[in-house]
C-alpha cells in the first residue's frame, strides 16, 4: 500500500517535470520566434553590437570605421586615421539595422535595377559582422512612388524593398560628424589637479594716424600673467593653491572640468601649412589636468598613478565663426567656441569657496564675540549646555547661543576684495567692529572672523570682513556687523520654568476674571476640566500641550 503511493507520488513529480520543462522550452521557443520576426522586418537580421567594421559610401564621402579592442570604442581610418565618436557610430548603425523593410519583392529578368536607382546608389552601407563570414551592403536608391520612401536593397538579396527617407539623412555623414569631438577626455571623479595659466588678450581700438588722418585699427591689450592652482586632498575637498591658498568651491571646479569633457570640437585642423598664425607661442590659456589612470588604460592595474592631459588656446580665428586655435597634449589643433573660452578664463574668485568657516557646529565648544563695548565668552560643558566663561552662576540661553552659532557658520562672502590690501583701514578693519571666535575640544582647531564697521562705496553701504590669519578682505551682507554685535545680555536665560513639555501630566490654569481649568494628561491623551464639570472632557493634544508650552517658555525681563 505505502509502495504504491510512493510510486504514484514519483511519477506525479516526472510528470509535473516534464510539463514545467516544456512550459518553459515553450516560453523561451515562443521569445525567439517572436524575435527572429522583429529582425526579419528589419533591413539587416542581425543587431548593432555585433557590428565590428563600418563602410560609409556618399556622393562625397568615403568613411570607414572600425571597432577597436576597447569596449564600445571605434575608430576612423578613412579619409583620416583617428578616434572616432562611438555614440554617433552606434546611433547610425542602429538606426540602418532597426530601420524596416516595406514592400518587398523579388528580382528577375524583367527587373532593372536601374529603375530604381540601385545600380548607381547614392549612399552605400558596408558592415562587417561578427561570426559572418561576408560583408554585408545596403544600397539606397530612388524616391519610391509612395511619399517619404526610398528604393533599398542588400546587394548580396535578390530583393528590393522601400525604407524611410530618413534613413538616407542618417547615413549622409561627412567625417567631422564621425569623428571624436571630445576636448580633452577627463572623468571628474579621477581628476586629482587642474593648473590654469592665462594670459588673456582683450580687444581694443587703436588710434592710428596716417598722412595726416586719425582712424581706429584693431587690437589687443594682453592681461597681467595669472596662475590658478588647485588640488583634490585626500578627503575629496578642493583646496586652490593659487593665487591664495583656500578652500575650493566644489561645484564651480567640478564645473569647469565637466566643460571640457562636455563640450565639443567647434573644427578640425588636421594640416596645418603656418602653425605660428594659431597664436601658440603666446597662448592665453594653457591647462594641465592631472587625473587618475583606470586600471583598463593602458593595461595598468594601479589606480593611484595619474596621466596629464593638457590643453594651449592660442590666438582667434579671423573667419566669421570666430572661434579659438587650440592644441592638444597629443599635438593636434582644433578650435573650440565662446562657451569653453569663457569657462577657462574664469576669475579665481569664483572657483573658491564662500564658505568662511570649516568647524561643524556639533563640534564647536568655545563661541567669543569681541566688540568695542563688550566681550561675551562661552563655552559649552560635557553635557552640552553652554556657560559663561567669567560666570558660572548666570545662566546661559543654550537655544539662542546655538542658533546665533549657526548664523556664524551659515554666514557666506558675497564676493572676494582683495588677498593684498594695502590698507585695512579703508575697509574698516584696521579696528573691526566685532570679532567672532570658535574652537573646538581642547582649541585643537580655532577659527574666526574679523567684520569691520559700515562703510560707503559708490553711495552703497558695504561692510567688508578678513578670516582670522588671512590677508585675504570679503564682502559680506550689509547685516553682518549689526546680526553679530551682541552683548552679555543677549545670551542670559531669562526663562521662568525649566520643565519639559513631555513630562507635565497636570495643570491648573487660573485666567483673568477669576476662571480655573486644568489639564490632565491621561496616557497618550490629553483632557480638560473646568470647575462647573462633573468628568474631564477629551481635547486635542496639541491645544494641551500650546498651553503646557507657552507656561514653559514665559520670559522675564528687569526693569
């Protein structure tokens, strides 16, 4: 009997087997099928990663391209040999594979290719597939009878067929619209140094005076020579260098670099008969970006050595484009636009931080305001309420010391003056108005700022402010000196109660006019009773607990 349901209960599961395997065979079979007829609509049955040569053929061009051994990477070796752009290679490819096949007939004797303008196509696609074993040609002819197609065929099929006009548009390349147009390929995230060195020339009209008539010619004034420095430190902030040493801005660097990995080629010099017109023995700009090498570069596993890559802008071009020579680390001269110029000629303020202070406010345990009227020192305990350092026995508002703490920390240059002032007196500084200091545990770390009084320039009130240790003068909010001129007074704990709202569980409240309630806390719930009711009446928690609050943070003041 117990052998007989083991065997039923055996061939049950073969079974179940059997009937999964071929649900499964099933699924996968109906996949394929349902593939290979989404291919079959397509001009070429195959997709576009298996593609590892490209022969382009126009009225005007001959292109050929190749898949290097590097992922993805593709490279021209007709007209010109160079680093191709691998997104503009797959998206052509792509498109002539997907495109579809309509109206498909076969060839015969009584068909004349000419008829349809295949005999002399006037755009050939040649492809070299993976695992096939011969090259694979579309033709693209004439204008079919119906509207936006055109004649095509492989020239291997005997068949024609009509495809999307577009298609043509998408095959109708010239080199530079093949071609790499990367400025310089660097990664954001491996740049580690970036060297900007400018010598910018600003035009300007000069007065010439020839057989005794005055006219204006064009020309230049060259800028002071300026070096701009900065550095990624091992925590991945940016420090400038140059001109000052500072705390970078992050995001402007980024920016900057991002711009020359983003921005593209404006042309292509590739024979250059008078290379002293491009203006690069007295560039403008010249930048070295020091990066990390991936481990798939040059066959290297170490991630700590870096490549150089480097960048000469030279003279403007004089054609209408007006664009700028530039040569790269590898020898080869382009032109690049407005956009990437501007972004190198960048003022060095604007790649530092405006942030003036680097201590966390969680970490801050020492907090003096200096002023010509009063001094205020505090300093916070272990357990984190803050005291007055020369008196222990009046208590501190910790809310109000914290809060003014982050104003400090929050507080923003609003511009850089100057890293040299030849005097601190014009900006007020000679004798600030209030200096504010903070350290942390034990003065491992003091940081403080200098602000000077309210000054007048260009019938604007300013006040201006210098970083303690820096020669360095900022702009900062006309409301600085005013926000930070606080006396003792201001930090005194003036509160009546000290209890906190989550432990009251009873209070009474007596109003003007003689009326009483209380309040009971039952639980998680809050109730109220005056003294006409018999039981206590639910109330919503926070009206409880605005009262409970409001008792809690009464103030005194002396008069």
């Amino acid at each position: 009997m117990t052998s007989m349901m083991w065997r039923k209960t055996y061939v049950s599961a073969i079974v179940f087997a059997v009937l999964l395997a071929i649900c499964i065979g099933d699924h996968f079979l109906t996949k394929r099928v349902r593939e290979s007829k989404e291919l079959s609509k397509h001009i070429f049955a195959f997709k576009e990663d298996g593609v590892t040569s490209v022969t382009l053929v126009t009225p005007t061009e001959i292109i050929s391209l190749e898949k290097t051994g590097k992922p993805e990477e593709w490279e021209m070796t007709q007209p010109i040999k160079t680093l191709a752009d691998k997104d503009a290679v797959k998206s052509m490819v792509s498109d002539a594979i997907s495109a579809t096949r309509f109206g498909e007939f076969a060839v015969d004797q009584t068909i004349k290719l000419s008829d349809y303008g295949l005999d002399a196509p006037t755009h050939k696609l040649m492809l070299k597939v993976k695992d096939q074993p011969r090259e694979l040609t579309l033709l693209v002819g004439k204008q079919s009878p119906e509207s936006g197609k055109l004649y095509a065929k492989i020239e291997t099929e005997e068949k024609i067929f009509s495809i999307y006009e577009y298609i043509k548009d998408r095959l109708d390349k010239k080199p530079f619209d093949l071609r790499d147009r990367t400025i310089l390929a660097v990664s954001v995230d491996d740049v580690r140094r970036v060297v900007l060195a400018r010598s910018i020339k600003l035009p300007v009209e000069i007065k010439a005076t020839s057989e005794g008539a005055t006219k204006s010619v064009p020309g230049f004034v060259t800028k002071a020579k300026e070096e701009i420095v900065v550095a990624k430190a091992p925590t991945g902030d940016w420090q400038m260098e140059k001109p000052v040493g500072w705390k970078g801005d992050t995001g402007e660097i980024e920016n900057l670099v991002r711009k020359l990995d983003t921005e593209k080629v404006a042309s292509f010099i590739d024979n250059p008969t008078t290379p002293s017109r491009f203006g690069f023995d007295t560039p403008q700009i010249a930048v070295q970006i020091e990066q990390l090498i991936q481990p798939t570069d040059k066959g290297t596993t170490a991630t700590t050595q870096t490549q150089t890559l480097a960048l000469t802008v030279g003279d403007r071009e004089t054609s209408p484009s007006r664009n700028y020579y530039a040569k790269r680390g590898d020898g080869s001269i382009v032109t690049i636009g407005d956009s990437l110029f501007e972004a190198l000629a960048v003022k060095a303020t604007q790649l530092r931080s405006k942030q003036l202070f680097a201590l966390a406010s969680a970490d801050i345990v020492r907090f003096e305001i200096e002023t010509a009227k009063s001094n205020v020192h505090l300093s916070k305990n272990d357990q984190g309420r803050w005291l007055f350092a020369d008196d222990a026995a009046t208590t501190v508002d910790s809310q109000a010391v914290n809060e003014k703490v982050a104003s400090l920390l929050g507080l923003r240059a609003k511009d850089f003056e100057t890293d040299e002032p030849a005097s601190l007196a014009q900006y007020k500084l000679d004798k600030p108005f209030v200096r504010l200091t903070v350290a942390n545990k034990d003065n491992k770390r003091v940081e403080s700022l200098e602000i000077g009084d309210v000054a007048t320039r260009d019938n604007e009130r300013v006040v201006f402010g210098r970083v303690g240790g820096l020669q360095s003068v900022v702009l900062l909010d006309v409301s600085a000196a005013d926000n930070f001129d606080l006396p003792k007074d201001k930090f005194i704990d003036r509160s009546l109660f000290g209890f906190d709202v989550a432990s009251v569980v009873e209070a009474s409240v007596r109003q003007i006019g003689g009326t009483t309630f209380t309040l009971l806390r039952d639980g998680d719930t809050w109730k109220v009773q005056r003294a006409e009711d018999k039981e206590p009446r639910r109330i919503p928690n926070y009206m409880a607990e605005d009262v409970v609050r409001s008792v809690r943070d009464l103030k005194f003041y002396e008069r």
